[in-house]
C-alpha cells in the first residue's frame, strides 16, 4: 500500500479489516460539494430541452406560422417523451437544492452542542469501498485508464476520539487528494447528531496546531463526561497507531 509523505495513509478496506469502524461524513461532504457539478449540467439540460425543441413550453409554434417547416415540429409521442425527460432533470434539480439547503441547516444546527467530541488527526483515509453504482463507474474508468483502482477514489483524514480508551473515529469531508490538507496530531472537535449517530460534523479549522496547546484546547472541546481525562488527552496514542 503507498505511504503519503506522512507515513499516514490507508485505505478504508485496510482500515475495516484492522478493526477500525467510522460512518461517511456526509454532512460536511454535501456542504463543501455544494450543489456540485451535476446541477448545473442538470439544470443546462433542463434549459436546453424546455426551449430548444419547437412546440416545447419555452419554444413555442404558432398555429398560424407557415414559414415554419411542419416536419421540424417535434411531434406528440416525442413532446412527451422530452415532457418526461424535462419533468425528471427537474425534479433532480429540486431534490438536490433540498437537500443542499436541509445539510446545510443542519451543520450549523449540530455546531451550536455546548459539548463537542475532541478527536485528533489520525491519518489519510482512501474511500475504496464500492457503495454506490457511481463507484463501480469511476473504478472501471480508472483500470481503463491503466492508474490502477483507486486513482478516482475520494480521501478524507480521519480522526481519533481522545480521551478515553475505546476511541471513536470520524471523517472530514470527502474530496479530492489534490485538496486534502492532513496536519498530524490536530486538534478538530465533532459535533453528533444526538438521535442520530451516523450523522455529525467534524470542525478541524481549530488554530491549535502545536502540542503545547494542545491541552488547553482539548479542555475547552472537551465532553463533560471525559473532562476527568483531560490531563491525559494531549498526548498522541502511540500503541494504538496502525501500521501497513
């Protein structure tokens, strides 16, 4: 398996395998994505077939227009086939600005919890694992491309709970290798969804870079219920790293 520069650079796969369990954080995922790219392809497609074809809603044919070939004129089988196509990259595009928005109120709603998990950056996480068909789509385009499996995968930097002997572990964002920014042993704090643990948000724009500060602010994100721990929480779990 290839090391970052780090030394800290895993795959999910090997991760799982090695014992250690972390739900995708797609909260933050779909708040940095914002509406991405497929919306506004979406959307243009969308334009595109509600004007351009004569006799759809944005291009209309008058009754009366004889300087207008008739054979250009899409005809009803197909006006309805586009009506369907339209209805349904609209209806994308609606679900995806819902969606946007919903993740987006919710990040700020679960960032004002009082009492936020300290985690500490662990390591580089290659998201290889195939969920959805989309994945098994970027995997065959990057054997055809001869880069190997993973040369499309999504990263992220996982972080470890700290503070307690059964740590848990949390995701950034997932994005682009090219974007990643993997600071060891920093200091990010995880807000959960109390009903619902698989949803969180993970902060890691903390100014805390330095071991010398890192107990102060592991006391200030520090859980009630592990504050008793806090004298022990700067210090980085050796015994617990992994290794390739």
């Amino acid at each position: 398996m290839n090391q970052s520069p780090f030394d800290h650079n895993f795959t999910q796969s090997y991760l799982l395998k090695a014992g250690v369990r972390f739900d995708f954080n797609v909260v933050d995922t779909v708040c940095n994505r914002k509406l991405g790219f497929g919306f506004y392809v979406v959307l243009i497609l969308a334009l595109l077939v509600f004007g351009l074809p004569p006799g759809m809603p944005g291009n209309p044919v008058a009754a009366n227009n004889e300087a207008l070939d008739s054979t250009i004129v899409i005809g009803s089988a197909t006006r309805l086939l586009l009506m369907s196509i339209l209805v349904l990259l609209v209806s994308y595009a609606i679900y995806s600005l819902l969606r946007y928005s919903y993740y987006l109120r919710l990040r700020a709603k679960l960032r004002t919890d009082q009492a936020p998990i300290a985690v500490e950056a662990y390591a580089v996480v290659c998201l290889d694992l195939k969920v959805k068909f989309s994945d098994y789509l970027w995997w065959l385009l990057s054997r055809a491309v001869g880069k190997g499996d993973n040369y499309f995968c999504k990263y992220a930097v996982i972080y470890k709970e700290i503070g307690t002997e059964n740590p848990r572990f949390f995701l950034t964002a997932a994005v682009s290798s090219r974007k990643l920014c993997f600071i060891p042993e920093h200091i990010g704090r995880v807000f959960i969804h109390r009903k619902k643990k698989h949803l969180y948000t993970v902060d890691d724009r903390s100014a805390y870079q330095t071991v010398s500060k890192k107990r102060m602010a592991i006391k200030t994100v520090m859980v009630p219920s592990s504050a008793s721990m806090s004298s022990q929480s700067g210090k980085f779990d050796q015994k617990n790293s992994i290794k390739d």
